[in-house]
C-alpha cells in the first residue's frame, strides 16, 4: 500500500510543477526554457519630444521556472527545472509502480 | 593686372573645390551651423541598446543597462556628412535575464570582459544622408543615413555600415525643461557576426543555444554641450 502512496503523490507533484511552469510561461509571454532570475519589464511609449516611439526596458528580479535550469554548475539550482523535477517524479513514481507489483507478487 | 590674373586662377581653382565638398554636404536647414559636441544624456531620454540572439534552442533577449552606454560625437547641423564620434558600451552593464549566463557571457569564453571591458563603435563619418523632414520654425529635423565606422568587440575590429535615423532639435523652452543644448537622437539596427570577433563561446553552444548572428537595436540621445 505504502509503495502505491508513493506513486500516487510523486505523479500529483508534477501537477503543480506543470502549473507552476505554464503560469510563470504565461507571465513571461513564451514558453520559458531556461528557468530565468529576472523579467524585462518593456514599457513603449511616443516621446512628445521626438515624436518617436521609445522602449524602456527594465529587469524586475524574481524567479520563472523553466523547463531547463539555467544553472550548469554543480549546485542544488542546477536541478531546478520541470525536466530534471518531473523526471525525478516519473522515476520515484516508477519505482512505486515497480515495488508494488513486486510486493503484490510476493504476497501471490 | 598679374595679381588680378593669380586672383582669378586661384577662384577658378577653389571653386570645383568648393562644389565638390558641397555636393557631399546636407544641412538640417535649421538656420544653424557649427560644429558642436553631443553627449549621451539619459535627462533627454533613456538611451536603449538591445540585443538579440535566435538559436534553435532558445531566443535570448537582452539589454545593456543605461548606465553603461556612454557616447560623445562631434556633429554639425549644416553638414550632417561631417559627423564623428564614439560610442561605448560597458560588457559588464549587459543583462540577458539569467545572473549565470551574465556571467558567461562576460567570461573568456564569450567577450572577456576583464580582458576587452568595452564595445565601442567609432563613428568614421554619415553618407547617403537624406532628409526626411525638416521645419525650422519648430527647430526640428530628421534625416536617414548610413553611419560608417568601426566596431570593436573582444579586441577586434570591423568596419560597418549602419542605417540609422537621426532628429536634430534646436534648444528650445520644450527641451530645456529636460537638459540645456540642442538634442540629437540616433537609432538604427545591424547585426553583428560572433565568429568576426573570434567569439567562440563554450563548445557547441553558438549554432545551439546561441546564434551565431546577433541583432542589435539600439537608440541613443544626445544633448549638446
């Protein structure tokens, strides 16, 4: 039984991991890849001056999760991610799948 | 009579002089002439360069903060031709949205920043130049042009060509309410090839992750000194 909770909750988790990473993608305006430490804010607007338009880009400091982590180090922040979470998941998952029908079988 | 005659020959002389470098002159027709010094002024409005990588992988979209583009030109009004100046951009005031790849991206590897801290683009001379608009009661005028001169990027030069637009506006009680001078803006577009200035980033990333040609967009105002 123990081993099927453990399913279940691993494959539940990649819910709000997808959620989490459609929102922030949402938030973003496209698909993010590389989860990202900041967001550009761009502002247009008609200089009365110049009668140009004009873009003024400014960086608001956050976190929006990607698919990928955006770290190559050899840190904990290089797992952050939706593939390396959600792999982790399906795997825990797996092995639940795995050691149920196992204990199942024993139990035969 | 022999003085009038050198006085003559020297006037036949200058004159095909004189044409020639008229017919490679445009004036703004603002009823000002004189060369004056423009300096990047974020008081005029915010100076803006952006960049953009397109790769398979990923879009990077980045800017250079404000603080970082500096710029000085030489430039007069009735002879736009004339124009002349640099403008320098920090490597380390460029943000791509990821503190690690800012990191990267003023590595070795990629611009080297503590080895080559500067972009700089040396303004050679303005050619082609046409005027778009020009209204000398309101002091204000625009023109096309292609900006000549040379880029310098991770310690190598090439020379470039650049479209760009510029706006001359005379001083006015408008624009000193936001700095004292004429103001001139400058945009344009161009791209920028990573393998002509030997960048050759992290193994198999440019062509990936990168593109290997990167969009520049950029828009700075200037304010006479």
């Amino acid at each position: 039984m123990k081993w099927k909770i453990l399913t279940y909750i691993s494959l539940f988790l990649i819910l709000p991991l997808l959620f989490k990473w459609y929102v922030d993608s949402k938030d973003f305006g496209k698909a993010i890849i590389f989860s990202m430490d900041k967001k550009p804010v761009v502002t247009k607007s008609v200089d009365p001056l110049f009668g140009t338009e004009t873009t003024k880009t400014e960086w608001k400091s956050g976190f929006w999760l990607g698919l990928l982590p955006n770290d190559d180090s050899l840190s904990f922040n290089a797992l952050i991610g939706v593939l390396p979470i959600g792999g982790f998941l399906i795997v825990v998952g797996g092995f639940g799948i795995f050691m149920n029908y196992r204990q199942k079988k024993k139990r035969k | 009579m022999f003085n009038n005659k050198l006085f003559a020959i020297i006037i036949a002389l200058l004159i095909p002089i004189f044409s020639v470098q008229n017919s490679f002159s445009t004036s703004f027709n603002l009823k000002t002439s004189g060369e004056k010094k423009f300096e990047v002024n974020y008081k005029v409005s915010q100076p803006q360069v952006l960049f953009l990588s397109n790769a398979p992988l990923e879009d990077i979209r980045g800017s250079v903060n404000s603080e970082s583009i500096s710029g000085l030109i030489t430039f007069d009004p009735a002879n736009i031709e004339n124009a002349k100046g640099i403008i320098t951009i920090e490597v380390k005031g460029m943000e791509t949205g990821i503190q690690k790849r800012n990191g990267h991206l003023y590595s070795k590897n990629w611009l080297d920043g503590e080895t080559y801290p500067n972009i700089t683009f040396n303004l050679i001379q303005l050619s082609g130049v046409k005027i778009a608009s020009s209204d000398p009661a309101k002091g204000r005028a625009t023109a096309n042009a292609i900006a000549s001169g040379t880029i310098s990027i991770h310690g190598k030069l090439k020379t470039i060509n650049v479209d760009v637009n510029i706006t001359y506006i005379k001083e006015s009680e408008e624009t000193k309410k936001r700095a004292s001078g004429d103001f001139l803006s400058v945009s344009g577009k161009f791209d920028v090839a990573l393998k002509d200035f030997d960048i050759t980033g992290a193994q198999g990333l440019i062509g990936s992750k990168v593109g290997e040609v990167i969009n520049i967009d950029l828009s700075l105002f200037f304010s006479s000194k």
